[in-house]
C-alpha cells in the first residue's frame, strides 16, 4: 500500500508534467541566411505557436554542413526576442533598427526566419557547431572583416558576439540595436566584396522581455476605414501636390526604397517626406484620371534624374453604384527613359476614401503586391527593378482640408482562417441541431409488460 508521502509525490510529479505543458517554453528568434541557392525550401512554413526544439533546429541547419564551402558565421547575442523586432523596427526618427538585418534576409539568394526556437538548443549551439566538422575558430568582436583571417584549406566558424546592453529606455535600446543592425551588415557586405560564400545565424543566449506601454496596448487593434494618428515625434509628413489652390494628391510613406540589380538602392524617404527636395511639376490631376510624378535628380549612381509615377483613376461601378479610386500603375523612368511597369492588386478605395497598405512591394508577402508589366518587346531590364515602400498611404481625389479621407486598407476583413473558422463553426452547429431535432423525434412505447400482471397477447396473422 502507498503511503501518503509516495501518493504526495506522485501528486506533484503529475502537476508538475501538466503544467510543463500549459505553460510555454522560454524561447529566442533564429535567422538564418546563405549565398548559397536554394538551402531552404521556399514553401517551408512554420505554425504559429510552435517552438522550435534542439533536434528540429539541427535539421534546418544540416543543409549548411553539405556544401562544399562551409564558412559560417554565428551572431550571438545575450538577449534577443521576436518581439523586439515588432517593437523597436518602426522607424523612429533618423534611426531604423534592423534595417541591414531585413535587407539582408530579403536579397540572400536563402533565407530562413524561425521565430520561436527554444533557448537551450541556442544556448548550446556553438558546441554543437563545433562537433559538425574541423572549424578554423575565428573569434570576432568588432566586426570588422578587413583583416579577418580566413582559411581557404578547411570550413571557417566565424562566432561574433554582439554587443549585450541594458533596456533602460526605449531610446538606448533602440541606438543600440541600431549599432548592432550596423555591424552585422558591415562584415556581410564585407564577405560578399570579398567573395567569401558563406552561411550566418543571427539568434541569442537568452530571451529578452520587451516593455509595453499602455499607449501601444490601447491601440493595437486593427482599425480598418480610418487613418492612424501620427506620433507627435514623427519627422515625416504627407507629400502634396497642388493645382491651383486646392491639394488634389496626397502621399505618405515612413520608407520609400526602390531597387536596381548591380547598384545601392536609392532611399527616397527622406528627399520625399522630411526635406521634400523632389519635382513634382510633372503631376497631373482631374475628376476622373490623377498621375503623381516624383522626379529626383540628386541621387548617386543615376546620370541624370530618377522619377517614379503614381497613375490612379476614378471611375463609376454600377455595381456598388458608387465611384472607387483605384491605383493603376507604377511606373519608373531613369533619365527620361521608361524602365519598369507595376500594376498594383489589391489597390481600390471608395474615392471618398484614400488607400493605405502596410506594405507595397514585389514581393509575394507583401500586402498589396507589384506585378511587372511588359510595356514593349523587352522586359528583361524591369525585372531588376524593385521597389518597396511601407505604410504607404495615397489618395488623389476628393481631398478635402489637405488631409487624408477615412482609409480603405488593402487587408481584406475576411482572411482565410476566418472564412474557415465560420464555415466549421455552421458545421457544427449544423451537427448540434440535427442532433437535437432527432432526439426530439425520440418515443416510448405506450404500454409495457407488467410481471405480476398477466403478459401482453400480440395476435400473429399471416
């Protein structure tokens, strides 16, 4: 028989076990990127709410170790989160966190991001690293790759520690995350100028924990028809363009970057939004047609001018039986000559309304994505354009006070999941009223053999 001690123990053993379950474990983000092509399955996806274990992050790796050339390089922080990511990578002032990190992972022929991985597997990453083959160890805590001894006879593990830093406030984390965004891609672009191929980690000891503000708690929910309030703080403000004396376009955007294959993109944010050094002589607008004309002429690596055009139409839908506004086209001109066409889908808005869309790019992920379009024989040269602008905001009719109208987002209201979460929800129900209609239809017989009676007769006729 157990005493009361062994049934104690097994009590708390038991708790013990359910609440390991219940209760997440600590975990640390992981990036991964590579020169080489093709080291991770682009449609590899990883579920939200999942954490990576010691033996599942040892798998993505394993395509590193078959290469020929297995030069690594491990950044290691003390502590890092995915939710300093989403925290501190808005753009606050002059400073924007993460920005080499994201250009990075974004033009790396491989790319991988894995937002939860368990901290002792990275905890104990670079002894595992270690047994994976005959490293050359070069230690680094500077950065600088300029006199970096790199052996060309057998792999290289690069480990930089990063340095670690105390959240005091939001200021001092995000200058030095920012220094840290800065050393990273310095001995990136470094090792790509010397034509080293390699492999890196970004990822940390130990989980961070991110601050929140009351401020950001109370306006974290999605608000759909309607503009965000800018912080006080924020050094960019909308781009007009007047006809007259009315404003007919209005434009926003907190980073404007477009992109050409062999050369530096050109940040136009700041020329655009802060300084406004931009011509827009070029803009036309009318009740039924708006072209938006951004020309920039002192911009390196370009002879002459860079302009980019924003073409938007107004038309009548007997449909809705209302006129929508719709972004039609973007289009890039370098010094004089047309160079790349995107169409823009999704990009519509009532014309009372403007439009506003996190994020516009070429890329697939991107909320309202550019498609290239073949606007004569050739398109080889468009297809090296790229262009990425965030929380991009643009309206070209009805403007009224030079403010934007109310803002139609480019989200959709009805994501997958919530079409499929209604559509298992009226199933269920659906099983739960059959269900109950069916036991509803239940009857008993009306009379029942009595044993101390004489027994019911049922007469049997052919």
């Amino acid at each position: 028989m157990q005493t009361y001690g062994d049934v104690l123990i097994l009590l708390i053993c038991t708790f013990a076990i359910l609440l390991g379950g219940v209760f997440p474990r600590a975990h640390v983000p992981a990036l991964l990127w590579s020169t080489h092509g093709s080291l991770w399955d682009s449609t590899l996806a990883v579920h939200e709410g999942h954490i990576i274990s010691e033996n599942e992050l040892h798998s993505f790796l394993q395509p590193v170790f078959t290469q020929s050339s297995k030069n690594l390089v491990l950044f290691l922080q003390d502590k890092l989160s995915v939710e300093d990511f989403t925290y501190y990578s808005e753009v606050r002032g002059n400073e924007k966190p993460f920005h080499s990190v994201q250009e990075i992972l974004r033009f790396s022929p491989s790319s991988l991001v894995l937002p939860a991985v368990d901290w002792e597997a990275t905890n104990h990453l670079v002894d595992y690293l270690q047994t994976k083959a005959d490293w050359h160890l070069v230690n680094v805590t500077d950065c600088d790759a300029s006199e970096l001894a790199v052996e060309s006879s057998k792999p290289n593990l690069i480990l930089v520690k990063l340095q670690s830093f105390e959240r005091t406030n939001d200021f001092s984390a995000v200058k030095a995350f920012v220094e840290i965004d800065k050393q990273i891609g310095k001995l990136t672009k470094t090792l790509w100028n010397q034509g080293i191929t390699f492999s890196a980690i970004y990822t940390a000891m130990q989980p961070s924990r991110v601050p929140i503000h009351t401020a950001v708690v109370s306006h974290a929910g999605r608000q759909l028809m309607a503009t965000e309030v800018q912080s006080p703080t924020d050094p960019y403000r909308p781009f007009n363009w007047t006809s007259g004396n009315e404003t007919c376009i209005l434009i926003y955007a907190t980073n404007f970057t477009v992109k050409v294959v062999g050369r530096k993109p050109f940040y136009l944010a700041n020329e655009t939004f802060i300084s406004q050094d931009v011509d827009a002589s070029s803009s036309y607008c009318s009740d039924a047609n708006t072209t938006l004309s951004l020309k920039y002429t002192n911009l390196e690596n370009i002879n002459t001018s860079l302009e980019v055009r924003f073409l938007l139409t107004n038309q009548f839908y007997s449909g809705s039986a209302r006129n929508w506004s719709t972004l039609d086209f973007i289009q890039i001109f370098e010094d004089g000559n047309q160079v790349a066409e995107f169409s823009v889908n999704p990009a519509s808005a009532p014309a009372e309304y403007s439009f506003h869309c996190q994020l516009v790019g070429t890329s697939e992920q991107d909320g309202a994505r550019l498609v290239s379009v073949s606007f004569g024989p050739e398109n080889t040269i468009a297809q090296n354009w790229d262009i990425l602008i965030t929380e991009f905001q643009i309206q070209g009719f009805n403007i009224k006070n030079n403010q934007f109208s109310y803002a139609s987002d480019c989200a959709s209201f009805f994501s997958p999941a919530i079409w499929m979460g209604l559509v298992t929800s009226l199933v269920l129900l659906w099983i739960l009223c059959y269900g109950i209609f069916m036991i509803m239809r239940l009857t008993t017989n009306d009379r029942f053999d009595d044993p101390k009676g004489q027994p019911l007769s049922i007469p049997q006729t052919d």
